[in-house]
C-alpha cells in the first residue's frame, strides 16, 4: 500500500508489513496460464497482418471489387493485448463507405434487396481463431 510520508509520521504502522511476495507469484503464474503462448500471439498477428494487406490493397485499388472501404481498426482484445488462452481471436471491423448492393456481395447478376444510393457507415467483424 502507498501512505504519504507525512501520514506514517502521525500514524505510525502497529505492525510491520505482510510479506506478499507468495502473492504476487501466484498472480504473475496465473496471468501467465491465461495468457496465449508467445507462437500463438505471433500466428494472430501474421493473420492480421496478412488480412489488413489485403484490406488495405482493396482500398487502394478496388479493380472491379464494387465495395468501397473506408478504413479498417482493430477492436478488442486482441488489440488492447487480454487475450486468454483458448480465445485467440483478433476482430477487425471494416467501415464501408457505401452499403454493398446485392450483386457486389454474392456475385449475382439479379437486383437485390439493398438500394443502390450510398448509406450509412456499415461495420463488419471479422474473427480470426487459431487453434
């Protein structure tokens, strides 16, 4: 515990204190049987590395991929690094500029149930689970 100097002068400890190493081995063990192995958390992040290239290739040279990408993030734990072992999935949500129509989305020839004029801002997540 932390105690201002000045406050341990007026209110001296009446007794020594504990000794907490045992404590904090068993929380650094514990947050280290959580915690993804070192080759899962590098194979994540091939993964992610690979799918924001290609994300990334899409958004600046569409060819005749008719979605428009605005951006791509990363959310959850992968990014703010609480993974737990035996959930290794990384999210990324991609901000589409327009909302995809039918035809862009399942490569159909036919008019689909989504208009055609631009929308809102669409988010997808896409989770990568490693085994």
């Amino acid at each position: 515990m932390l105690f201002c100097c000045k406050c341990e002068m007026a209110f001296p400890r009446v007794k020594p204190p504990p000794d907490e190493t045992a404590f904090s081995e068993c929380l650094l063990k514990r947050n280290q049987d959580l915690s993804p192995t070192p080759a899962e958390q590098s194979s994540i992040l091939s993964l992610v590395t690979k799918i924001n290239n290609v994300i990334d290739d899409l958004i600046s040279a569409p060819g005749s991929f008719e979605v428009q990408t605005e951006e791509v993030r990363q959310v959850g734990s992968y990014k703010k690094g609480t993974m737990t072992t035996g959930h290794n999935v990384a999210d990324l949500v991609v901000i589409l500029k327009i909302l995809p129509t039918y035809p862009a989305s399942w490569n159909s020839p036919e008019p689909g149930p989504f208009p055609e004029t631009p929308a809102s801002i669409v988010f997808i997540s896409v989770s990568l689970d490693v085994h």
